[in-house]
C-alpha cells in the first residue's frame, strides 16, 4: 500500500463530485487535480515544504501535491512560538514555507524571501543545506510545543496511508459522507484521520477558518460558535480533544440542546477521557467514542466504535489493523510502518516497537486500557502507584472543573490544583470533588485542593490544544507545593506565580 491509493481514491470518482468545501466555496476532483497540478510547479526543487496557515482547502491541496511530489512536509501548529519556529524550520532545513502569516516568517530572518503568491497564501524559499532523513520521508511532525524545542517525528506516506486506511476499515459501516475538521490541520490527527481517510472512503471534507469554529486563541475556546457550524454543515463526523468535548457538552446542557442528529461518529482523543464525560456527551446527541494514537505511529493506533463490546469500559477501543502493540512490565509497546525516526537520532526500523511511555493493559476482549504515564506515577507514603492521569479524568468529568493536576508524591493523600469552569463558585468545586471521589477508591481520593488559575499556552503552563503541561505546573508551584501539608488547605491561589 502506498500514497497513490489517496490519488486512486480521488481519480475513480466524478470529476464534479465536490471533496472540499468552506463556507463560500467548493472544490471538486477536477479542480484538486488542477490546483495540484499549478502548486507543484511552484515547487519543483524543493526538498521540505513548511506550512503554517489556517485551516482551509488549500492546506489540505498544498498538502496532496507534496504527497504526490515526494516533498516532505513540514505542518508547522500556529500556536507555535517564534523560538520553535525556528528550531522546527532549522532542524529539518525546510527549503520552502507556504503561509497566509507572511509577516511571522518574515521576523524569523532565517533568510526566507517571498517567491510567489498564490490566492492567499505566500510562498517563500530559501538556500540551504539540506539535513539527512531517514529515507521515505514525507511528513515531518513536530509535538504540541510541550517542551521548549520538541520533537521532530518523521513519517513515511505509507504508513500514513496504512493509519487512514486502518481508521476508514474500523468505521467502514457507519454513515459518514461529510466530516467537519474542528481540530488544526497541523495536528496529525486531524491531517490523518480527518483528510486522507474521508478521501478514502469518498466523503466530503468541510474546511472552515478555526476562528469560525471557536478557537480563540489565548482567549479560549467558543463552544456556541461550533455549535452554530455544526447547525450550518450538518455533518457526519468530526475528531475533538477532550477539552472541546466538555466545553460542547456544557453549552448543550446550558442552552437546553442537542447536537446535530446528523451525526454519527465523534472520535474524541489527545488524553484520556473520563467514562462519565462520554456518557453525558451521548446523552445530549454527541455520538462519542473515546481512541488513543501517537503522533510515531502515524496518529490513530486504537479506536472505539458504536457497538463495540469494549466500549462499554474506560478502554480506548481495539488497537487498529496496521498496529503491532505489545506490553513490557506495563508499558505500552507499538509499532507501525509510520515511524521512521527522530530527527537528529539514527534511523528507525520501520515497523519495530518501540516504548511510549504509556502504562495499560490488554483485556480478554482485545481493548486496550490506559492507566497513565510511566514517568508521571505516583508512590504515596502508604506504597500506593497511582497513576495521576486515571484520577484527573475523575475530576474532569464533573462539569464544575475544567482543568487539574493531581500531586501527592510520598504523601499520605492525594491533592490537586484545581481550575474551575466559568460560574463556577467553591461551593459547586467541593461538590464536583465529592462526588469524583465517590467513584474513586479511597487511597486515590483528592484528600486537599486549591484553586489555581487556568493552565494556558500563554503562561506556559499548557500545549497549543489546551493540554496541561504537569512538569511545567509543578515547577511553576514548585515553592507553593513543597509542603502540601501546610500549604494546601482547599483555598484560592491568589498569590500569581504566573
């Protein structure tokens, strides 16, 4: 299998039939061969093709045609920081950018010159000398920016074909004919699952701007304006984090609604995902159905669907198809043909499982249950392993708290920092608390808490998709933390660290 089944897939349809769409165009097969056609002769020497632009139909066609050039891609997350620009751009020696933010490619002076323009995107290129990757190279994939310079991860087309493949397989009998990308498209998941697997299986793909779609930036996220581009779409599908999840489920409740009943399937993945969030998510018309992936296995490694046997637990779902998984003492083991190494570190056997970091277990049923992060475990002072991430989800599951973090390392009880949502007042926390503990065991019990303010990527204190960043929390509270004991005394953190 490689990337031409994605062209295959394109080339057996009508050449009117829409594939793309935003809010004010559509673009048909005919048009996509077309586009396709005109971008690769702006880049006929190029070697790494970055993108940073806005969810829209010319990202994902920039994208196919260095797919269909043998150009590596470089999707470059907006909420990147100009020092992670940097590194990203440096360390894979991207020849080429294409953008619709001009001016922040520009203030990087890493010698980018405007080469041409093309709709709303600029193409700039430069001179410089190209980096060894490993070889089948297509996509390069850098993390959310969790740590100052991330990882680059690269990536081969045919395992990238192998995962959209695998997802279209598991969810082959389901409704879905037209997906809506909510999540950035420099986000494997949604550039994977979200573009080459409704390709696959002949659906159309809507593109609207991220800002109509909710994303605010430092500011947050909107959840009445997905709901109204969902009222406006009507689609089958779409792939949240579980902080969207939440903030969707609680407008729904607020306002008295339900979602669209277009919807079949809502793939929810990024962390764990409390069993009680997904239940009240179905309630109210959100067909969603937890998975779990990694960005060196080409995304999507297992999935929940309607149906499923498994489902009915806290586990992720049946690792998919194209997945090797095996465990060691706990940890998760997987391989994938996707995985061709880090940048800078020697090669990777394609295929050959390597350590996640991710503790689980394997059911009768074949399903896969998480447990946490191997280097995030706590041991109590009674000899208690507890894995913080099982307790949060606990936690975030109650409507009144929109972020924590767990600590309690050589402490006789668990504590948390605690976030509240919007309106959300002391009294409505210690209830959330009380009734997240009554679902725990009593040694995994929040036995202290504190209100803390949001955890953001502007602080430092959380990834671009709103994800926690616990090393930089706990160094961030390092000197209020150190004796939890004294410090922690279920009051309000009004002394900003930040």
């Amino acid at each position: 299998m490689s990337a031409s089944i994605i062209f295959d897939a394109l080339a057996t349809r009508q050449p009117d039939s829409i594939v793309l769409r935003d809010h004010t165009s559509a673009w048909t097969v005919s048009d996509i061969f077309d586009e396709i056609d005109e971008i690769s002769r702006l880049m006929p020497d190029c070697r790494v093709l970055g993108i940073l632009a806005d969810n829209s139909p010319d990202w994902v066609i920039t994208d196919l045609a260095a797919l269909r050039t043998d150009t590596v891609l470089l999707p470059l997350p907006g909420f990147f920081s100009p020092d992670q620009f940097k590194h990203a751009l440096e360390q894979t020696a991207a020849d080429m950018v294409v953008t619709d933010q001009p001016e922040r490619i520009k203030a990087l002076a890493l010698g980018f010159r405007l080469h041409a323009q093309r709709g709303g995107l600029s193409w700039f290129r430069r001179i410089v000398e190209p980096v060894l990757l490993p070889e089948g190279t297509a996509k390069i994939s850098f993390t959310s920016g969790s740590t100052g310079n991330p990882k680059g991860v690269c990536l081969s087309a045919r395992g990238l074909t192998y995962t959209a493949a695998a997802v279209n397989e598991r969810l082959a009998d389901l409704c879905i004919e037209r997906h809506l990308a909510v999540l950035p498209l420099s986000l494997l998941l949604e550039n994977s699952a979200g573009v080459y697997t409704p390709i696959l299986r002949g659906g159309e793909i809507w593109l609207p701007r991220l800002g109509s779609l909710g994303w605010k930036g430092m500011s947050g996220f909107d959840s009445a304006a997905l709901q109204a581009t969902v009222d406006v779409v009507l689609p089958n599908s779409l792939i949240l984090v579980p902080e969207l999840l939440k903030a969707w489920t609680l407008h729904l409740s607020d306002t008295g609604r339900r979602a669209a009943d277009t919807l079949s399937y809502v793939a929810v993945g990024g962390a764990r995902v409390e069993r009680e969030l997904l239940s009240r998510a179905r309630e109210l018309g959100i067909p969603a159905y937890q998975g779990y992936g990694l960005t060196e296995c080409g995304s999507v490694v297992c999935l929940n669907r309607p149906g499923d046997e498994g489902d009915k637990s806290d586990g992720v779902g049946r690792p998919l198809g194209h997945v090797h998984i095996i465990l060691r003492k706990g940890e998760i083991f997987a391989g994938t043909s996707a995985f061709l190494g880090h940048l800078g570190a020697p090669p990777t056997e394609p295929g050959a499982p390597f350590a996640t970091g991710d503790l689980g277990q394997l059911d009768n049923n074949g399903h896969l249950h998480l447990s946490g992060r191997r280097k995030n475990l706590l041991i109590t002072s009674f000899g208690r392993n507890i894995s913080p991430e099982w307790v949060e989800a606990a936690l975030l599951a109650q409507p009144a708290i929109a972020q924590a973090i767990v600590i309690g390392e050589a402490q006789a009880s668990l504590s948390a920092l605690i976030v509240p949502a919007p309106q959300a007042g002391r009294e409505a926390i210690c209830a959330a608390i009380e009734r997240a503990n009554r679902n725990l065991p009593d040694y995994a019990r929040i036995g202290q808490w504190t209100l803390s303010v949001p955890f953001t990527l502007q602080n430092g204190l959380a990834t671009g998709n709103g994800r926690p960043v616990r090393a930089a929390i706990l160094k961030h509270y390092a000197g209020f933390l150190a004796s939890p004991a004294k410090n922690i005394e279920n009051k309000e953190i009004t002394h900003a660290f930040l």
